[in-house]
C-alpha cells in the first residue's frame, strides 16, 4: 500500500479499537514487570500505613499528598493492584482523548496522532507500565476536572481537582486559574475544591497526625533532577562553572516558581485566555521552572498538552505553530523516557542515565527548558475570539452539532 493509501485508510478508521491490545499488553507487562523502581517503596509505605504506623511521609521519605495512602487498601488485596490502577488510569485517559479527537470531524487523522502520543509514548510504558508511578490517575483527576467545567458542573471540577492535590501538591498550580476563570470569582467551583481538600486533610489528621505535612519539607529540600535546568545549571556542563566550582542555584526555583505562576494568572486574567491553554501555561510554567524534574511528572504535563491539541481541532481553529511545538515537546520527552530505561538496562542499576551515561543526566534538562519556552512564547499570543465561539464555553468538548 503506498504512504497515500495508508493515510485515506488512518483518516477513515478510528484508532480507539487500538487501544484494546495495547492495554492488554501494558495489564500484562505491568504483571510480569513486578515491583520495580519507586513501587517497590510505594509498597512498603502502604504496609506501614496498614499496620497503623507512621505513614511514609511523616518520616520525610515521600513528597505526595495524603491522598496517595489510599492506595494501601488495594495493595493489601494484592501488591500490584495499585499498579493496575495506575494503568488502567492511562487508558480510560487515552480513549477519552482519542474519542474526543475524533468527534472534530470525519477525518480521523486526529485521533492516530493521540494515539501515537500518549497510547505509544515511551513515557507511560516505562514510568507507569514498568516503574508503577501514579502520576496518570493524577492526570485523570485533573483533565476530569476541565472536562466537568466544560460541561458546568464547577462544584464537581472542584472536587476533581481537590483529589490531584491530595495524590500530588504540584496542581495547586491549576488552581488560580480555575477558581478565577473569566475574571469571575467561581464561588462553586472553590466551596468543591475547598471542601473536599478540607476533609481529606481532616480525615489524614485523624488518621497520621501533623506528619502529613512532612511531605511539603521534603519536597523543598531535595536537589534539581533530571528534566530541571537547574540540574543543567549545576551539572558538569553548565557554564557557570566558568564563575565558581560548584554552581547551585536551586534555591530560586521555589520563588521563580511562585512569581513567574502569579505572572501568567495575572495575564491570563488581562486577556481572558480560554481554559484549555491557560491551565496548560500554568503547568507548563510550574513544572519548568521547578527544581524537581522528574520524569515522571511530565505525564500530567504530555496528557494536558494532547487535551489542547484536541481541543484546537474541536473547536476548528488550526495552528500549526502550536501543533508542532506540542509535538516536539512530546517527542522529546518520549526520547528522554526511552533513553532512561535503556541506560538503566545497559548499566543494570535501578535508575537510568548514571554511570557512563551520567553526562546525559545533566544535559537532559536544558533542551526541555528551551522547548518549554517555545511553547510558552505560543501560550502567551492572545487569540482573538470568533463570534462563533461566544455561544460556548472554551473547554466544552462535546460534540459539536
């Protein structure tokens, strides 16, 4: 079949029926892979959290919310149910996204491009199949949130959201942008997110006392990773090693963080910037300049960023410049994934990229900064709305009659 054929067949078939061997392949890989990398501790803090001891992050091992001791009650009906989850999550995302891409028309070529970047992402099959991290129900959580606001249900957005947080802190960054979306204060959505963040701490209190507060400490202390261009700053190639030794300038990041985020609400607020690509800026801008850079952490960030690659196509408005600057963001991403868990194989250790290979460690991060702020020089161009788009709301993506 030529390349023209195979392309008429792509736009006239749906990816979505794909989806079910590849997840039958990931339930069993993430089986046959075991406890392995981060999981293999998960397990052991979801013990003590059963046997009514100092939860994990009392002790300063963890930086996740109290929502993540959840888990221990499905790991103690089996030691890889969580890890089932934690897959299944990336799934239901994936065929919500592929259906929604190809509902922008008859053409499906949409829908195989999410296909290829979240269903075939290296990223999900090592950090989620293989490494059993649970940054993709956090994904789930946080795109339900945008699909529930969409459809009005702010007070239910809220909620959602509420659970990323209590899982991971890292989509308080979000929250600005939901709860003054418009230039409106959103009473509802605020009393959701408010009040079911209020009783889960509550409830961990009752449960681990102060201690699940620990994680915030942690979290502020640890070194600049992987994905980070602070890690790229101090690392061996950086060039303020020209000035001193010993570059570090980590310390900045927890500030730069929360200015350059108070920065982009304030904008995005000035110009009444739709929902999709605002909370898209605002992750894009935490995770970027925040310190810690793990891999794991850009599944959120890949999912948000394919929700508005599907959202541009729903609402017809095409940009080239944004669809290829997603791609390149992705595909890189994809290609660090990749590179991770071949080092780690080659070196047998249980990371990747160390020892012959801990040169890439400290590169890794400074292209991912620069691509990053392609994106953004993308986000920060105000659209000029349509009268066509009046009538709905931004992040509306049902179909469209």
């Amino acid at each position: 079949m030529s390349v023209r054929g195979i392309r008429a067949a792509l736009q006239r078939r749906s990816a979505l029926p794909f989806v079910v061997p590849c997840g039958a392949a990931a339930l069993w890989l993430a089986i046959w892979s075991g406890a392995r990398h981060d999981y293999s501790f998960f397990l052991g803090e979801w013990a003590a959290v059963m046997e009514g001891g100092p939860q994990a992050t009392g002790r300063g091992l963890n930086a996740y919310g109290p929502g993540f001791n959840a888990f221990a009650v499905f790991a103690a009906a089996h030691p890889l149910l969580p890890k089932l989850i934690f897959v299944g999550a990336w799934l239901a995302v994936a065929a919500w996204l592929i259906r929604k891409a190809d509902q922008a028309g008859p053409d499906r070529t949409a829908g195989w491009i999410v296909f290829v970047a979240v269903v075939l992402n290296p990223l999900f099959w090592t950090h989620t199949v293989l490494y059993g991290t649970f940054d993709s129900v956090v994904a789930l959580a946080c795109l339900g949130a945008l699909g529930l606001m969409g459809r009005g249900r702010d007070g239910m957005a809220g909620a959602s959201l509420s659970v990323a947080v209590l899982l991971k802190y890292y989509p308080l960054a979000l929250v600005p942008f939901f709860a003054f979306h418009g230039r409106r204060f959103n009473r509802r959505f605020t009393i959701g997110f408010v009040g079911t963040t209020v009783a889960g701490l509550l409830l961990a209190f009752a449960l681990w006392g102060p201690g699940v507060l620990h994680a915030l400490e942690f979290a502020a202390e640890r070194p600049s990773k992987l994905m980070s261009v602070f890690r790229f700053l101090r690392g061996s190639l950086s060039p303020l090693r020209f000035v001193t030794p010993e570059p570090d300038l980590d310390f900045l990041s927890v500030p730069l963080v929360v200015a350059c985020g108070f920065l982009v609400w304030v904008w995005t607020l000035r110009h009444r910037e739709a929902l999709v690509p605002s909370t898209v800026l605002a992750m894009l801008t935490a995770l970027t300049l925040y310190k810690v850079g793990h891999l794991q952490f850009q599944i959120v960030l890949v999912l948000l960023l394919t929700f508005w690659y599907v959202d541009g196509r729903l609402l017809a408005k095409p940009s080239p410049r944004r669809d290829w600057r997603v791609v390149a963001y992705v595909a890189y991403v994809a290609a660090v994934s990749a590179a991770y868990e071949v080092t780690r194989f080659i070196v047998g250790g249980r990371r990747g990229m160390e020892g012959p290979f801990d040169v890439l460690r400290d590169l890794v991060g400074l292209p991912a900064f620069l691509l990053a702020c392609a994106l953004v020089a993308v986000l920060l161009k105000p659209e000029v709305p349509r009268a066509s788009d009046d009538a709905r709301r931004p992040t509306d993506l049902r179909r469209q009659k």
